[in-house]
C-alpha cells in the first residue's frame, strides 16, 4: 500500500461560493501510479470531487486528469486548485511569475502568479479548435429540456476546444438559465453521438454587472451532470466571446451556477495572444491518501 499527499481543494471560490472541488494527489520522484490506479482512485471519488488531479514534481510539474468516468483531456478547475496550493505554499514557486508545467494531453502550459495582487493564479488555456458543426436549436432543447424559444438566434451555437470540446448554447433569459435542470441520460447521450465533452450555456445578463456574463456547463459524459465552476469551458467561451465582439479581452469576470447558490467567479483576460483564466482557491482537506 501507497500513501500519498494529498488534499481536496475547491477552485474558483469567492468570498463566500462552495468552488468546484477537486482531489490533488502529489507524487514523489520515486512515486508512480500506473493509469488502472488512477481511474480506481477517481472512482473512489465519485460523488465527492468532479475531477482528480495527480500532480508529480521532477524537473517540473506534471499533471494527469481523471473524472470517475476516464483520463480526461484537461481540468481547468483541477489545475487551478492544484497549482493555487502549490504556488502559494511552496516557497520555490511562489517567488515565480511564472511557472511552466506540463499536462499529459496538452501539452506544456503556463501558470502565472497573482497571488499577491488578486489573490489568484491564471493559466494559459489551450489554442482553440473550432469546430464545423451543423447542431441546431432543436437538437440541443430536448435533453437539455428548453424549448426552442428558450435558445437565442442573437448569437449561434458553436462548437469550440479549449482542452474540452465545448457546445456553447445562447439563452434568452437569465432565470431560464439557472433553474433548468437537464435530462442526465439524454444529455449524455447527444454528447456521446456528437462527440461533445461539455455544454455551456450563456446569458449576457448577469446578476452582478460587475462580470460580463452569467454561465452554466454540463458534462454528463464524465461521470456527472453539472460542472459548478469551469475554467476549460469557460476558456472556450471567452474565445466565443472575441470572435462575436461580445469582449475586448481585458480582465473580465464570469459568474457560474444554478439557482439556490451562492455563484462561483472565474476570470478571464486575452494578452500576448493568449487566453488567461484564473482564480482563487480554498483548501478544504489537507492529508495523506492511502491505495
């Protein structure tokens, strides 16, 4: 048996706002799991985490994502609250601005260090990919269980990877957006059938004006219905909203959730012709894992 450090972290949290929690598991230099481990060890979580994240230091910092369902491509959320514990308690990193790391599927990505202006740190989203989709209003109403009129003709729906193939799906209306709760089973199956990770949808009428908009994501297909706080997502969303002029790309902030919470704050910012998105973090479990 392995014991490993570990901790539950909670990515995108605002003063008072639950984040989206995700499981760190810190691997030593003579630390290993193989992939069966670490698709047992997300199972384990289920229910109690969206993502785990498995974070191994030598000669940088390398990450590998896993939901209950799969390896996943990449967790915005998770690296956010992997690397906010990281930078802010190590002593190496936290005197960097900026912090190379590495992601199993991704590639080499970039952390910057706002921890002691915005109690923060951003990460370089992946380029996007946008995808030719031919997904109309109707095919997306009934799982998500709108009805046609609720989904806004003022921008299209478009399909873009930012590290996860995202559907971003215009609303018309604000209260609309936070109460519907989708059809689970059906919203997993369009994913599958149309080769979706996750869903996003979007109102413009935020209810604090201080953020540019007000969004909700969907990704039944790794295991869950609702993600609460997503910065791959919303990564893609703010390319959606440079594309459509929707955004200048200067630091912006998004709230996400449903109705009966507290919302979840991710920021976004477009510089050097990279997409930012950031936040803070809250540790919540500080410990060691036993498999």
């Amino acid at each position: 048996m392995g014991i490993y450090r570990y901790q539950k972290v909670d990515a995108f949290t605002s003063d008072t706002s639950a984040g989206n929690p995700a499981a760190c598991i810190f691997l030593d230099e003579e630390q290993s799991l193989s992939e069966e481990a670490m698709l047992e060890i997300a199972r384990q979580h289920k229910g109690f985490v969206s993502e785990v994240v498995y974070c191994r230091m030598h000669g940088g910092v390398f990450l590998t994502y896993y939901s209950s369902e799969c390896e996943v491509n990449f967790c915005g959320h998770g690296t956010i609250a992997c690397m906010y514990s990281l930078v802010k308690n190590t002593a190496s990193l936290s005197a960097c601005s900026e912090i190379p790391i590495h992601t199993n599927r991704m590639g080499q990505l970039t952390v910057y260090n706002r921890i002691r202006d915005q109690d923060a740190v951003f990460i370089s989203a992946p380029k996007p990919a946008y995808i030719a989709s031919s997904l109309q209003a109707a095919d997306i109403s009934a799982p998500l269980r709108l009805s046609d009129e609720d989904i806004s003709r003022e921008f299209p729906l478009e399909v873009i990877d930012a590290g996860l193939r995202t559907l971003i799906v215009p609303l018309n209306s604000f209260q609309k957006l936070v109460s519907i709760y989708p059809d689970e089973p059906g919203l997993k199956e369009f994913c599958l059938q149309n080769d979706i990770d996750i869903i996003l949808i979007f109102s413009l009428d935020p209810v604090d004006t201080n953020n540019i908009a007000h969004t909700r994501v969907f990704a039944p297909k790794f295991g869950y219905l609702e993600d609460p706080a997503t910065g791959s997502g919303n990564s893609a969303f703010g390319y959606y909203m440079l594309k459509h002029d929707i955004w200048d790309g200067s630091l912006c902030s998004i709230e996400q959730g449903g109705n009966n919470r507290v919302f979840n704050s991710i920021k976004l910012q477009f510089q050097d012709d990279l997409l930012l998105f950031g936040g803070k973090a809250t540790i919540r479990i500080d410990g060691v894992y036993y498999y």
